[in-house]
C-alpha cells in the first residue's frame, strides 16, 4: 500500500531546494512515491492525484514567497475544499536567526487548512537544540541537522497520509513506533 507524496518548492539561493530533497528522501524511505516539482510547475492534476504534500518556501518579510503565495491564492483555487483528507507539512529556509521561518511555516499551514488539509505537529529534535514542532527550517545552507529535520519531516507526512488513506491498522510496526502508537 503506497502513498503518493508531492513535495512542492520555491528556491532562490538553492536552500530550499535542498531541503526539499531531504524531505523527498525521508518520504521514500518510507516506501512513499514522491515528486518533487518547483511551485510554478505544479498543475492541478498534482493536486488531485497525491496523498501529501510538502511545501517549501524561502522566508520572504516572514512569510511564504510571492510565487508560494500565488500558487495559493491563484492556481490551486479549483481545488479549494477539494483537498480534504490530504496530508500537508511545511518547510522553510531564511537568511539569518529571527528571520521568520516559523511564521513562514504558519502561513503555509494556514493556506494548506483554508483548503482542508491535515497536519500535524512533529515533537522530534534532529540534534540537540535543533526541532521541527511545525515544521523543518534552515539559516542559510541547511547544515546535517537540517537535513535530518526534512527527512524526519518527509517520513512523518509518508505515515501520516498512509494513515488517511488506508487507516491506522494498515501501518508496519516501524511506522506504529515513529508515531509512539501501538
């Protein structure tokens, strides 16, 4: 039983790029079918066809950027309240500390609710100091923790829209434990 996983970017300096790899790849560990695709590339048809979904922006004044703004507000607009029971998580890279990746988070998670998608909350530290609770982020080039985040963050969205398609008694054990359920 696969899940189809679609990891949505914006990058300008190659960061967030980056970062969507690594959530790619914690998603395929999984055993999830993942795309990744740049937001000015993403149809409709993508929106319709995957189970979860990844969205990553750079930190522009403390939210998502103009083309991840746009993305919501113009080009998904047929799909609003269609994309119930589908799985979204968030990531984003900024510039320096105090740059806005968490509000950057937030304003991607508002617009992924507006149009009645699920998500969740991820208590894991990827190093010490260093946890995803709303969703992975990055200053600057995303160094080893960073890229642990996204892929703990790519595994987690991979459960997690596997959970909303097919139900909790489908999972492996090892999914039950990541989720510390039995």
């Amino acid at each position: 039983m696969k899940v189809k996983v679609l990891v949505v970017y914006d990058s300008i300096s190659g960061n967030t790029l980056e970062m969507a790899k690594a959530v790619a790849k914690g998603a395929k560990d999984l055993g999830a079918e993942v795309l990744i695709k740049h937001v000015n590339e993403v149809t409709i048809e993508d929106l319709n066809d995957f189970d979860g979904f990844a969205f990553g922006s750079p930190t522009h004044c403390g939210v998502m950027s103009k083309a991840m703004n746009e993305f919501f507000t113009n080009k998904a607009m047929p799909m609003w309240g269609r994309m119930q029971g589908k799985v979204a998580a968030a990531f984003s890279s900024s510039g320096g500390l105090g740059g806005g990746n968490e509000t950057t988070i937030l304003t991607i998670l508002l617009a992924a609710l507006n149009y009645g998608m699920v998500t969740f909350g991820t208590p894991d530290y990827s190093a010490p100091g260093v946890t995803l609770h709303y969703g992975a982020v990055s200053v600057g080039t995303p160094k080893t923790e960073n890229i642990k985040a996204c892929e703990i963050l790519g595994r987690r969205l991979a459960v997690y829209a596997k959970i909303l398609k097919f139900g909790i008694a489908q999972l492996s054990k090892e999914e039950k434990l990541l989720l510390k359920i039995s």
